[in-house]
C-alpha cells in the first residue's frame, strides 16, 4: 500500500456513471473508495461524514446541484474537486477559468488519468488552501451568473442554437428542463433555478415552482380558484399561476391582480 492513500467519494445520479468511475478507481493503487452519493443531499452527508479527499462531482443532481453542494458544505471544508458534467458550455468555461479540473462525459482512461495525476499534484504540495479559494471564487461566479440570449440542447448526437426569444415557457422534467418553442420542445439537463438564473428578468417570469413563461407569450390572466389564476399563452397553453408567485407578477406588471 503506497505511503498516502487518497479518500475519494462518487457523487453522481447516474448508476452507469458511478460503475465507471467505481471501475477506473478500483485500478489505482493509492486510491480509496470511501462512498458513493446518489444524489446532492446524500453528497453533503457523505463529504462532511467521511471527509474525503477527493471528490468527484457530478454538476446537475437532484434536490442539489454540483454548485449548490459546495455552497452547503463550505468551500473552506470541500475537498479537491473534480467535476462531472455532461455539455455545458458554461460551466465548463467557469471550470477552465477557475483552474478545477473536469470530467466531461464521455471521457476516455487517458483523460481519467489526467484529471487523477492533476489531483495528486495538489494533494501532494501545498495548493489545498489555493483550491479552497478558487472553489469559493467558482461558487462565488455561478451564484450571479451572465444572463444568455441563446441556449445550446444536445440531443441525439446533435446541438440545436435555441435564441431565448423564441422561448414560449419552460417546464420542471424530472432531472431536465422542457423548453416549448411553439411546435418544438427540447429537453436540456439543467434545473429550474439555473435556468431563471440565465434568462433575461425582464422577459422570463416564474409563474409556478414548475412553470417560467417569456411574458411576451401571455395572451390573458383568468382568475381560478383559491387565489390563483389562470394563465394562457398565445400558443394556445394554459398553465396555472400559483399564489405564491401572483404578487411578484403583480409588482413586475404594476396593476393590480
């Protein structure tokens, strides 16, 4: 057994994702397996029961994000991170500039090995301090991130431009975002709150936990029952506008609801 053994914690909601990187670990020698997270929650638990030293980190989870995770746990008790993403072009800038390594998916032995030995260098010299601030800059970016006005959807092996624009309304699926451009819907990885983070205010409002529609799209509000109303689009859609979000609508639009 080599002198010093790195900790590491897989943190992923893909089970075939987990198996890769169970498999790829299980080949290194100074490496130790000391759990596995299936999700954002289980991931604090983990980090803060075990306090591994490396963790590799998928970005979008459920209940918690990647980002969200560090923010729970403190950047000034996160351990090195390597992150595991699907195509964002986004975040994997934000990585790049910050100096994190990152998996992206799929990734190959060979650049497994590259983020390990990158790993190793930190572990072994003196940069542990140095990865905690830069975590905590990364964190720090990602919490007011640059508004877009074009969305980039991987499916199929193919990449569709969407311009923001264009969006009718968004919907909560499961892990996913669904975006409704009239006939069209396209299915992104990404949550709700990181999506109404990236869109223009001043045309995106949240109507429900599950609900954004581009306000342009609004043909008429109609009151429903216990305080809510309903909301249809020019698209023909109805969806619900809940309580908890009618004031914020009311103070956005200036007449009252």
């Amino acid at each position: 057994m080599p002198e010093k053994t790195i900790r590491a914690l897989i943190v992923d909601d893909e089970p075939l994702a987990r198996e890769r990187l169970r498999g790829l670990l299980g080949d290194e020698a100074d490496v130790e397996l000391v759990g596995e997270a299936r999700d954002g929650v289980e991931a604090v638990d983990a980090i803060l029961q075990h306090a591994p030293d490396l963790v590799f980190l998928d970005v979008h989870m459920p209940k918690l994000d990647g980002f969200e995770v560090i923010q729970t746990v403190g950047a000034d008790r996160m351990p090195p991170v390597v992150f595991v993403t699907a195509y964002d072009q986004h975040a994997l800038r934000a990585f790049e500039v910050q100096a994190l390594d990152y998996l992206l998916k799929p990734f190959d032995g060979d650049r497994f090995q590259g983020a390990l030995t990158r790993v190793r260098r930190h572990i072994d010299s003196t940069e542990t301090g140095d990865i905690s601030r830069r975590l905590l800059a990364l964190v720090q970016s990602m919490q007011t991130p640059p508004r877009t006005d074009r969305l980039v959807v991987k499916s199929s092996g193919r990449l569709f431009f969407l311009r923001t624009d264009e969006i009718d309304w968004i919907e909560a699926a499961g892990n996913y975002v669904r975006i409704h451009l009239g006939t069209e819907s396209h299915l992104l990885r990404e949550t709700m709150n990181s999506i109404e983070a990236r869109l223009n205010p001043e045309m995106f409002f949240r109507i429900h936990r599950s609900h954004i529609v581009n306000i342009e799209r609004i043909r008429e509000l109609q009151p429903w029952f216990n305080g809510e109303y309903m909301v249809l689009l020019r698209t023909g859609m109805k969806l619900t506008l809940s309580r908890g979000y009618r004031d914020k609508l009311h103070e956005k639009l200036g007449k009252p609801m």
